[in-house]
C-alpha cells in the first residue's frame, strides 16, 4: 500500500501495489517488476534493475550491524506460531548505545518481539512499539508517537527462500509541520 500525505499534512494511504522481486545471483542487484494493481493484473510492466550499494572499506558498520548494536537480545521462550516450534526473543534499546547509522538511530527507539524458526533457523515474525516519539527532519516533517506499532511477518516462498509477507504499521502522529 502505498503512503503518501494529503495537502493537508496528513497521512493516508493509495491503491495497493504487488511487485515482482528477484535478486540477482550475485546479491548486488535486484530487478523489480509491477505485476499487480489494485488487484488488477499488470502486463505491459517493465522490469527495473536496482543496483545495491558497495561498502567502501572502512566505512564503519552496515546498517543491519549498526542496528543489531544497538539493540539487547534475550531469549525469552520457545512457543508454537502456524504448527511450527519457534524460539522468541525480547529486544530492547541498550542505554549507551551510539548508533552510526540512520538505521541503528531507528531501532534504538524500539521495543519488542521476534520469532525465529528452530528448523528453519530464519525470522518468520517481527513486532516492535515505539518507546518514545519518532521524529522525522526535527518533528517538522513528521513526528510518530510513543506507542506506534509495526509487524513484519515472512514467510518460506521455495525450498530455500524466505521473503518478507506483509508489513503492518500502526500510530498516530502528524506529518509535514
């Protein structure tokens, strides 16, 4: 679903949008490709080729790393989600933590929940709430308060591949002023 704010500073959502996605063998490119609109099938789409941005060397932590940092995991309990054992693990933001990234500056404002396949070793669910006011340009952009949710579930698509199934986000706040 795509968001976009009105005139009027707010919020809303469009139609929905279902894109092919295929990494390349290589993982520094993925062609991306509208199959999909508002439930209407797409044909005359042309696919597009994304290039992936390199690490130069030295340049400090990646993203993910960068956000791992700055999150604590604590195993919490082993339950069943769909008929399959999985493990669930607790994050919350470490006090002292010094994100590099703009990522690691994002989740070091969350709280909450992941689900792991034990078989699978592989992240099948993702909740997290905000611990404080998300800001965005110093609030004049947007501003998400304390309390918004997202969850991210994923899924197993082939033998080998896990891709993510939908993204949930739910908050109040304002945006642009």
């Amino acid at each position: 679903t795509e968001l976009h704010t009105n005139p009027f500073g707010r919020l809303g959502s469009g139609g929905v949008s279902a894109f092919e996605v295929i990494p390349s063998a290589d993982g520094r490119s993925v062609t991306r490709r509208l199959i999909e609109r508002d439930g209407v099938m797409v044909t005359d789409e042309p696919a597009v080729r994304r290039e992936g941005r390199e690490r130069r060397p030295g340049a400090g932590r990646s993203a993910v790393e960068d956000a791992a940092s700055v999150l604590e995991f604590v195993i919490a309990r082993r339950e069943s989600l769909d008929g399959r054992a999985m493990i669930v693990v607790r994050f919350t933001p470490k006090a002292n933590a010094r994100p590099e990234t703009r990522q690691g500056n994002l989740a070091r404002q969350f709280a909450g929940w992941i689900w792991v396949d034990e078989l699978a070793r592989e992240v099948v669910r993702v909740q997290a709430t905000a611990t404080g006011d998300l800001t965005l340009g110093f609030g004049l952009i947007a501003r998400l308060q304390k309390g918004a949710s997202a969850e991210v579930r994923r899924e197993r698509v082939d033998a080998e591949t896990w891709l993510p199934t939908s993204l949930t986000l739910t908050g109040a706040g304002r945006a642009m002023l």
